[in-house]
C-alpha cells in the first residue's frame, strides 16, 4: 500500500492530501530513507513523522484498505514519541 494512503487509513495523518505533502517536505521517513508519498509500505515497516516539534515512529503491524476508526491504531504500535527543544 502507498505510503500516502497508509498514513490516512491508520488515521496517523487525517487527508491523505496532507499525507502526500508532507512526504514532499522530505518529512516522513520509511526505515531511516526519506520517502516519497508512493513509497510501499509493508508489515514491519518503521515510519518516521515529523511534525513541527514533534516526531512520531511508528512500527507497521497490518496493512489493510479499510478499518473502523475504533480499530486504526491496531494497524501500528509506537515506537517512539518526541517533543523537540525550540533551542535546536
């Protein structure tokens, strides 16, 4: 699945417009590569997202083309949540 729909279906990034354009702001990384919005995301996959002082790494546990919004979050685990100093 792309990366851009991924993001939207796991309800990690609400359009999959944003989604794409964040991507092409080089902002999402796909086991440590910068990624594209087309890039195939598959089971196993780490997805790294930064957003604004924020960055999110998520693990892909399930990839599927439509969920309940009560069960998005069964499609990945959180690796790792991290605010970023405004010094840096």
């Amino acid at each position: 699945m792309r990366l851009d729909k991924f993001l939207k279906v796991s309800r990690l990034i609400k359009r999959r417009s944003l989604a794409k354009e964040i991507a092409e702001q080089k902002r999402i990384k796909v086991n440590n590569n910068i990624a594209k919005p087309s890039v195939n995301v598959e089971i196993g996959d780490e997805i790294e997202i930064t957003f604004g002082r924020s960055m999110v790494t998520v693990k892909v546990l399930e990839v599927k083309e439509h969920v309940r919004k009560n069960e998005a979050t069964e499609l990945y685990e959180v690796i790792k949540e991290e605010k970023m100093n405004s010094d840096e």
